[in-house]
C-alpha cells in the first residue's frame, strides 16, 4: 500500500495531534481529497481501510460544513472493497438490509447489527482455531507423511498379490520351483524381474521422502 501523500497542510488546517485513545482527525475537502491531520498528509480510501484493520480509530469532517461524514466514507471504503471482487456482502443480506430502510425496525438494525458483529469480533479467535483443528482433521500428515504411508501400503498390498515379492531380489536358483515346464519358469523369472524393479523403485521413493 502506498505512504500517505505528504504535499503540504492546506491553507485552512492545521496539524493536529492525537493519542492511540483518541480518534484521528480526517477532513474531506470539495475535491474529495482526504486529508489526515494527525500525519499532516492526504490519504486514500485505501490507506482508511488499512487503519481500520490496524484497528485505529478515525472520523471525518467535512471541510467546509464541519459536518461528520465518517458514516459515509466508511460506506464507500465497503463499495470499494465490494468492487475490487472482495465479495463480503451476500447479496441477501445486502436485499433484507436496503428493505429496513423507512421499516418500523429500522431503529433496531444498526445496534442489532452492531451487537452482532462486535460478538463475531470477539469470537474470531476462537473460530480460527477451530476451522485450524477441523482442517487438521482432515489432513492429519504433512505430505511427506502422505508419501511414506503410500509407500508402505503399496508394499503391502504387493506382499498380497505376490508371495515371492519379498525373495524377488534374490538370485532365481535359490527360489526356483523344483519343478514345472520350461514355459513356466520363464514366466515365473520375468515377473519376478518386473517385481524387482517396482522394488527398486519403491526403495528409491522411500529414500526421497525420506
């Protein structure tokens, strides 16, 4: 995010000092430029929003009228976020908001809303780590882990289908069949030489995830 345009305070302001307690101080000028008093710098609707997730207080002033405007900006700092795809607001939720306008509850949305989303505030944390342990759940071995379980299974189940897998690297005279045709034999010796060679392979996967 960009610094803060420093080019000046303007002629009717003057720099304007404020503790993390206390909100700062932004006025909105006729040519819709922000102008942050406490950093005696324009701003953004950007650089707003960036104090609002910092979590510093602000409002703002129109210039001229000296009226507080800080509703408003807010509003459009949301307009912005919405029109760079950031999709916060279900469509929904946007309909049944805009139906409370001139409802008889109207009165109530806004500390309803307020109450609602300060407890979400407060409980975020705490759903963070539980959307974290669930996920883990899920996914309870790094990928590392993933492969050597892979590995092992597939030794496995060639262990089942094959009884000889475990002798295949041994040299074919020492686990020959006393008996059987030509034929047979040399079927046995390329399926064994085919299993050797998934051996190796399983061996040198196990020496990389290792």
């Amino acid at each position: 995010m960009a610094e803060p345009v420093r080019s000046g305070a303007p002629e009717d302001s003057t720099a304007e000092e404020s503790t993390p307690e206390q909100p700062v101080v932004v006025k909105k000028y006729a040519n819709r430029r922000l102008y942050n008093t406490e950093a005696s710098s324009y701003v953004t609707l950007d650089h707003l929003a960036q104090m609002v997730k910092d979590g510093r207080e602000f409002v703002v002033y129109d210039a001229k009228t000296g009226e507080d405007i800080t509703r408003q900006v807010l509003t459009q700092i949301i307009v912005e976020e919405e029109g760079k795809g950031r999709n916060l607001l279900p469509i929904g939720f946007l309909r049944q908001l805009i139906s409370f306008y001139d409802d008889s509850l109207q009165a109530l949305v806004p500390r309803y809303l307020e109450h609602s989303m300060g407890l979400f505030a407060r409980q975020q944390e705490e759903m963070r780590k539980a959307m974290q342990t669930t996920m883990e759940g899920f996914f309870p071995f790094s990928l590392e882990e993933v492969g050597k379980q892979n590995v092992a299974m597939m030794e496995r189940a060639f262990s089942l289908f094959a009884p000889f897998y475990r002798s295949a690297s041994q040299p074919a005279a020492a686990a020959a069949p006393s008996a059987g045709s030509s034929e047979e034999l040399r079927e046995l010796e390329r399926l064994r030489g085919e299993l050797a060679a998934l051996k190796r392979e399983l061996e040198a996967l196990k020496g990389r995830t290792g």
